[in-house]
C-alpha cells in the first residue's frame, strides 16, 4: 500500500513498511 505501519514489539512501536 505504500504506507508505513505500526507493530507494538516489546512495548515499542517499530516503523515496519507494509508488505
């Protein structure tokens, strides 16, 4: 999609682009 998505890993969000 082009967009970056939010995952919550470790209490933490990582930037992680859509596959």
């Amino acid at each position: 999609d082009g967009k970056s998505v939010y995952l919550e890993i470790d209490d933490n969000r990582q930037e992680v682009g859509t596959t």
